[in-house]
C-alpha cells in the first residue's frame, strides 16, 4: 500500500479545473479505482534518437525507407514517419534527496534549475517530485519554470533513498494520465535503500506509461561509488529508450542536462499498426533496425498491450 499523504492525481481528475499543487499520496486501493485517462488506440508510436557513432552528433535528414521496426521479431509497416524537433514535452523532474547526495544537493539544484528555465517552452508542462525514504510531489504539472524554481530553492537531504517508488508512482499516477512525450528527468547517484518496488515493477510502470527515462548519476560528483545503483541506471534507461549521464563536476552536469534537452528535440517518430491486435496486456518487444553507416539507435524496447478498461481492474493494469 502506498503512504498516505505523499502523492495525487486527483488533478487530472478533475480535468479543466485549476491544477492542484500540493496532494496526498493515493492509498493503493483508491489507485486501482481510477482508470487512466486515455484512449485505446491501434496504433504504436516510438521515438527514435539517431547519433554518429564517432561523434555522438544526431544524424538528421534520413529518409523513411531506411528504417525498419519489427515487434517480437514480426517486421511491422510504418504507417507513419516525421522527423520531430519541437515537439512538446511533457517531463517529470525527479531529484534525489536523501541523506547519500548531501554533499552533491547544490549540484543538482543549480543544475536542475538551469535545465528547467532552458528548456521549458509555453507548449511544454514538468512537475517536479523528490524522493528520500519516500516520494513527494512538490509541484504538478506546470508550464512556469519560476513555480517550479521556488520549490528547488526549498529542497533539503536527509533520510533514506526509494528511487524506485518514485520511478512507480510518478509514472502510474502522473504520467500515465498525460498524452504527448512522456520523459522523466532523474537527478540520483541510483542508491535504493528502502522502496518497497523492486526495480523490475518501477520498470513496468514506466513502459506502461510509454515513458523514457534520462538519468543523471551524481556518484562521480563525490567520493562514493555505488557500481551497483550506475548498473541499475544503465539498464532502465537504456529498456526506456533514454540515456544515463555520469558527470564528474557541476559544469558537466549543466551540460547532461543540456545533451537531454537536445536530444528530447531531435527524434525520429516511427508509427505502425501492430498485426498482432490483440490487446492482452503482455508485453511486445520492438526493435529498429537502419540502413545507415557508422549510427546508433536509441529507442524504448517494447510497451504493453492494451487491455480492454472491464479487464485493467482485474489484471492490475
């Protein structure tokens, strides 16, 4: 059961009305009750980051029929194809307060900070949340990065870390209700000390919600060194179609943080309508294949198939 007193989505409940700032946490129970707010559609959207292999710069320019997308091995038709650099964003700004980033707060304030008032533009929305033993929303979802800035001032370390509680709850009880690119911004040196979400369900939750993570590892900022909490980054970043970042000073964090503004405006959109219809909630792999020399690819690995709303109750969807 999740604590009261954390986190809501009552917001988006209410729809028009005035965003909500400041909410408890739903209790588990009254979570499974709300059904998401969207719609089920046929067809599978994935963004695609196109980098040189040598440089790391975003290869622009390449036509469609050199991408191929296959789900669980099957080659799928693309339906649709643009070259998106200004799409709206829709982020959540995650920062880890815990006891272990203590000496590495200011860093992730100055540089969350400078990433907000950069990127943030009229048509974009972030929400800003913090975990240490547990998670809190500090600001929903708004498109003024002075409100968000005022709560950054405000943040203090102490107490244990839940990076994967806040991984599962910010995207089942936020994200989940948001249509556009969904992306969760993560400032973490990826300790976990006492979530109760293993880091497979965190995982879940965040394909569900069809979100990519961009994590930015403080470890390299201090005298620590948690291998173990990098490796997890690496994985759930990479499963998302994100990217992990591990700076060694404050200038580089400003500028991971800058790399992640501009790869959030330089993707490729791929579409296709899957030949396996039906909609069971297992998940689907994707994989992308180009027909382009000296590129890498980054894209989420796969998503979960809708289940019809009588049946996401009882299936835990």
């Amino acid at each position: 059961m999740l604590n009261e007193g954390r986190f809501s989505v009552t917001a988006i409940l209410l729809l028009l009305a005035a965003v909500l700032a400041f909410q408890p946490l739903l209790a588990q129970d009254q979570a499974e009750d709300l059904e998401p707010f969207r719609v089920d559609v046929d067809a599978v959207n994935v963004l695609v980051t196109v980098t040189d292999e040598d440089t790391g710069r975003f290869v622009k320019n390449i036509p469609r029929s050199f991408f191929r997308i296959y789900e669980d091995g099957e080659e799928q038709e693309i339906t649709n194809f643009v070259q998106q650099t200004n799409m709206p964003l829709t982020i959540a700004l995650c920062i880890d307060t815990s006891s272990s980033v203590k000496m590495k707060l200011d860093f992730e304030k100055e540089a969350a900070l400078d990433f907000l008032y950069s990127i943030l533009k009229p048509r974009d929305k972030a929400l800003l949340a913090e975990f240490d033993t547990g998670v809190t929303l500090l600001q929903d979802f708004t498109s003024n990065p002075n409100d968000l800035a005022e709560k950054i001032y405000g943040l203090q370390a102490g107490g244990g870390t839940s990076l994967y509680d806040c991984l599962h709850l910010v995207s089942e009880q936020k994200l989940l209700y948001e249509e556009g690119r969904r992306t969760m911004v993560v400032l973490t040196d990826g300790s976990d000390l006492s979530s109760r979400h293993t880091p497979e369900e965190a995982l879940s939750s965040v394909l569900k919600a069809e979100a990519a993570i961009y994590a930015i590892s403080t470890t390299n900022l201090g005298t620590d060194q948690d291998w173990q909490g990098d490796n997890t980054l690496k994985n759930i970043t990479e499963l998302t179609g994100g990217r992990v970042f591990f700076p060694y000073s404050n200038r580089d964090l400003i500028k991971a943080l800058k790399d992640v503004e501009n790869e959030l405006r330089n993707q490729y959109s791929i579409t296709y309508i899957p030949t396996n219809m039906e909609k069971d909630g297992t998940y689907r792999e994707i994989k992308i294949e180009l027909d382009w020399d000296d590129t890498k690819l980054r894209h989420r690995k796969g998503y979960y198939a809708s289940l019809p709303s009588d049946l996401r109750r009882r299936f835990g969807f």
